[in-house]
C-alpha cells in the first residue's frame, strides 16, 4: 500500500478509497488535507492506466487517456472544476539502467490518430474518462 498525502492543513477532508472500503496491496490511498479543487494534480507520468484514472477522479480532474500501458506525458488545462487533463499511455519498457519506464515510440500519423474510436468508462465520482486505443 502507497499513502500519498496532498495539501495544507491539520485534519484530513477527503480521502480516496473511502474509509472501510476493501482494497489491493498495491492500491495507492489519497489524503487531502484541503479540498482538492485547491491542489495541483501530482505527476501522473510513469503510472498505470489504474493508478492515473484513480488519481484524477480524487482530484476531480476530467480525464482523457490516448494509448495503452503507463503514462508517458501528460497536459493539464483549466482549473478549479473545470480542470481536465490529457495523458498519453505506452508501454512499459526497461531503460539502459534495467529500471522500468513508459517506452518512447512515435507519435501516429494525423490519419492514425483520427482513426482511434475513444470509448467511456465511468469512474467512481461520476465523471468519465475517454480512452483512445492505439491500432
């Protein structure tokens, strides 16, 4: 289990999985200490699919994913409630140090890219994500 804790302050105000709520070992648990419309989006880039959707729906980040595997770049517009972020998934790959890593490869054509179907997943608060899976 991962604990990762956000913000400024003396008492928790949210927290994601929800108290009593059956998790995995590898599950990572989020604690703000302020309402989370006031706390920047942490570096997603090197995580899972799984753990990035988790991270933007606890900070209440619309989520657009494009590609499959670990987030390799990330871009993040808007703000407050109206915050959005796009984040570009590949492969897990080993560097030259044997250390895992998403792996570069090129970017799609226009053509390729405009032919990718996104589909909708809902996620726990409510909001979906679209999710665009390479040819």
């Amino acid at each position: 289990m991962t604990l990762e804790v956000f913000g400024k302050g003396n008492n928790v105000v949210d927290q994601f999985p929800k108290a009593g709520t059956e998790i995995l070992s590898t599950q990572r648990i989020y604690v703000a200490m302020q309402s989370v419309d006031q706390i920047q989006l942490p570096n997603l880039i090197g995580r899972s699919l799984r753990d990035a959707v988790e991270a933007c729906s606890f900070f209440k980040v619309d989520c657009q994913t494009s590609g499959e595997g670990y987030v390799s770049d990330q871009n993040i517009s808007g703000d407050g409630e109206s915050r959005s972020v796009t984040l570009q998934l590949k492969p897990l790959s080993l560097n030259e140090k044997g250390a895992a890593n998403p792996a570069s490869s090129p970017t799609p054509s226009p053509d390729a890219a405009s032919a990718q179907k996104p589909t909708s997943t809902p996620v726990p608060n409510g909001k979906n994500t679209t999710t665009k899976k390479s040819p």
